[in-house]
C-alpha cells in the first residue's frame, strides 16, 4: 500500500484536502494511494495526525475494480488494515449505524 501524500494522482482532491486542512503541509499526512474516495477526513491518535477512511467505500471500490465481495473483504483485511507503516498508519472506520426511532 503507497501512502506518501507526494504520490497522489488525484491533484484535486490533494488541493481540497490542502485548503481544508492546512496543518498537513507542516505536520504531514500519510494517505492510502487510490483510496480518496473512502477518505472521511482527519483522526487524531493522541497528538498526530492521521487519516480516516471508511471501510465500507474502500470494500466498495475494490469490489468496483473487479474483486468479488469475498475478494474485496480478504484484501482489505491483509493488505490494507493489516498494513503497519508506523504512527502515521491511517485508520479505517466501520460506522456505528443506530436504530431509528418509529
């Protein structure tokens, strides 16, 4: 997994997330190469920063590029979240969905 913020292709979403974000240029930010469209925003593990994605759109792009659900699921879980890459891993959030009222 690439996650040095210089290697982004999407030059877009790395000027919005700039803009948005401006501690990032001093702090710096790993983030997941391809992944832009699961990124939630920014965490905080004690005081560094890091990104934030959502499991639910990473599994979906994945599925999108070809992996079946099952596929998808074993990638993500060896290759994605079970890659350490020091204190600047990002996290990846499953979303608590409450029950709605009636």
């Amino acid at each position: 997994m690439n996650i040095e913020i210089t290697d982004m292709e999407n030059e877009d979403f790395l000027n919005k997330l700039k803009d948005q974000f401006p501690q990032i240029e001093e702090e710096g930010l790993l983030l997941a190469d391809g992944l832009e469209e699961a990124f939630m925003g920014l965490g905080w593990q004690f005081r560094k920063l890091v990104a934030v994605y959502d499991i639910e759109k990473v599994l979906m792009k994945f599925e999108r590029d070809g992996m079946t659900a099952e596929q998808a699921v074993e990638y993500f879980e060896y290759n994605v979240q079970g890659a350490y890459v020091g204190e600047d891993t990002p996290i990846f959030l499953r979303k608590f969905i409450r029950e709605t009222k009636h």
